[in-house]
C-alpha cells in the first residue's frame, strides 16, 4: 500500500514538471526551397503581367493547423523579456516594442486555442530567485488577455491591453525591493511611494515611445477603483478607462494568489471568492464574472479524491461544468499506485464525481 504522502507528493512533483517552463532555442529559419526546374518538351510559364500577383496561379495547398506552443515556454519568455525591460527602466536603452508585441500576439494565439497558458500562468509556485515584478506581470498580461477575450475584445484591443499588463509595475523597478517585500506594513513616504508608482510607470512607457497612449492610460490607471477607493487620481466609475478596469482586476487576482510578501497565497477559487466578498465595489461586476467562468474549485495539477475512493490528478477543466474536470486516476480505491494511469471526464461520467481535494495529511 502506498503511503498517501508519499502519493500525493509524487503527483505534485509530476504536476510541476509539466508546468515548468523549458529552456526555450532560437527558431530555426527552414530555407527556401528551390524553383522547380521546367518540364522537358514544354515552353517556359510565361512571364506575368506587370502587377499580377504571383499568388493568384498558385495551387491551393491545405496544410494542418500549426501545433500548439508549449504554454510554460511562452510564459517563459514574456518573463525573460521582461527581466530585459527592468533593465531598461533601471537605466536607457531602446525599447523592443516589436518583441512584445510579437508575444503578447503568440498568447492571444494559444489562449484562444486552448486554456493551458491561462492555467499555466494560475500556477502559484514561483521558480526560487525568480524575479518578482517579471513574474507578476507576466502572469498579469495573461489573465488580463483572457478576461478581455471573456468580454468582447477583438485582436487589435487585446493586444494593446497585452501590452500594457506586461508593464503595469515598471515604476517599481528603480524601487528597493525591500517595499515590494513589506506592501501590506507600509506607511508614510514609503507608503507614498508607492502609491505613486502608476504614474511613474505611464511616464517611462510614454518616454519608451508605445504604439497607442492607450496603453499608458491604462497603466496610470489600474489602481482606480469603482467608488473612487483607488489612486493616484481618485477617479470613479466611467471615468475609469476601461483596459484599466481589468489591469487592475487582474493585478489583484494575480497579487492574491501569489503575494510579494509573506501572506499566504489563495488559491484560484478562493482569489475569486476573496474579491467578490471584499472587492465588490472595486470592479464592474461583468469583469468578475468573466474571470469567474476561467475558475474551477479544482484547477489543473489539484489532486483530488473521488466517490469510489480512487485518487487522481485534475489535468483539464470543462468550463460549462467547473465541477467536473477532466482527472487522470492514479491510484485504485485502496491506495495502490496504477501502473498505467487512466483519464476519465466527469463531465461525461453522471456517476463519479468529486468529493473533495488530498493533502499530504489527508490518509
């Protein structure tokens, strides 16, 4: 019999070793091939007009759709992107709007293809020495992509939203790290400071040159609230611009569930039920809800225990049906390890269910 710790530490280790992100190597760029050489016996194609469009003589070729991009990766280099930004706010250089763009561009790509970056980015264990701010607004530029698909946003505003949640902290770079570590103790000029952040933050991207001023005012921004609870402006309601609406959203859900400081970390569902109880008057009620349909009580990677005892690993979760995820069983109803482990849908099995999460301490 396998001891339930021992179990359920192992699935975890598996779990972070899927979500990990891997080394990621530069693209290789396949050449071009050759013109086919013409047909003995035939006369050459001939030449085509001036303006013609070589395009319109060419066979249509169906090709498959291009293979999913490994979420982990892709979060990976919006963070190594952004560790280039700190950088560049830490002193001068040019900025790579290009680059960002092509990223943020990748994730409104897979998002929309599937919901594993969305997840990946929900994982709450950060790499140790990772850098905070990186990390932050990496995650932040994701959940904000999926909230403002959720609501509407075609391709043109999400990326420009992207953007501009990949930089919501960049005024707190030229900070001491120290503040990041005491936010919820700060007072005073410290306190100040911080609170003063937006604004330095939409000044560096102004002076950086964006592609829309939209972007900054959504930075300066996203620390407003519906009631006027926010900063640095006081401003409410409508006169909130709307990308800051879910910045700001987003930042809070992110800061939730994985803090800067030592305050315990909330999972998703319980991010989410946080907001709503304590939060209602700070965002549009629409934005909440749009985040709410991403979140299940029991996210990827959740080891769970179902009603005939067998104990499985949740790998997917089925939006219309937030209790009943797609699991992966990997131990039968006495605790012993399968050799094979066997994935089962619940959305499609009415007679198993969930009964509750495992922890370590769980027998």
């Amino acid at each position: 019999m396998v001891r339930m710790s021992d179990l359920v530490r192992g699935m975890g280790r598996e779990a972070s070793a899927k979500s990990a992100p891997p080394p990621t190597a530069p693209a290789a760029t396949a050449p071009a091939p050759p013109a086919a050489p013409a047909k003995p016996g035939l006369p050459p194609p001939p030449p085509r007009a001036r303006g013609e469009s070589a395009v319109r003589s060419a066979p249509v070729v169906e090709t498959a759709p291009a293979p999913l991009e490994d979420p982990g990766v892709l979060l990976g280099e919006m963070q190594a992107l952004l560790l280039e930004v700190r950088e560049i706010a830490r002193g001068s250089g040019e900025f790579p709007w290009t680059r960002l763009e092509a990223l943020i561009d990748r994730a409104i790509i897979s998002l929309d293809r599937s919901p594993d970056l969305f997840w990946v980015a929900n994982n709450p264990a950060a790499a140790p020495g990772v850098d905070y701010l990186s990390f932050h607004q990496a995650r932040v530029a994701v959940m904000a992509l999926r909230i403002g698909a959720n609501v509407g946003y075609d391709r043109r505003r999400l990326l420009s939203l992207g953007m501009a949640g990949a930089l919501i902290d960049v005024g707190l770079w030229p900070m001491s790290e120290t503040v990041l570590r005491r936010l919820d103790t700060l007072t005073g000029d410290e306190l100040n400071a911080y609170r003063a952040h937006p604004r330095h933050s939409a000044e560096l991207i102004r002076r950086w040159g964006p592609p829309n001023d939209g972007i900054v005012q959504a930075v300066l921004e996203h620390h407003e609230r519906e009631q006027g609870q926010g900063f640095p402006q006081g401003l409410t309601g409508a006169a909130v611009d709307g990308d800051a609406k879910i910045l700001g959203l987003a930042d809070t859900y992110t800061g939730l569930t994985v803090p800067p400081t030592a305050r315990p970390r909330l999972r998703p569902h319980e991010a989410v039920r946080e907001i709503v109880k304590s939060r209602h008057e700070a965002f549009p009620s629409a934005l909440i809800k749009a985040l709410l349909s991403e979140i299940s009580v029991f996210p990827p990677g959740t080891v769970v225990r179902l009603n005939t005892e067998e104990i499985g690993r949740v790998i997917a979760v089925n939006r219309n049906h937030p209790l009943r995820p797609r699991v992966e069983i990997m131990a039968d109803s006495k605790g012993q390890r399968l050799p094979t482990p066997k994935t089962v849908d619940l959305s499609e099995a009415p007679f198993l269910y969930i009964t509750g999460p495992v922890t370590e301490g769980s027998r």
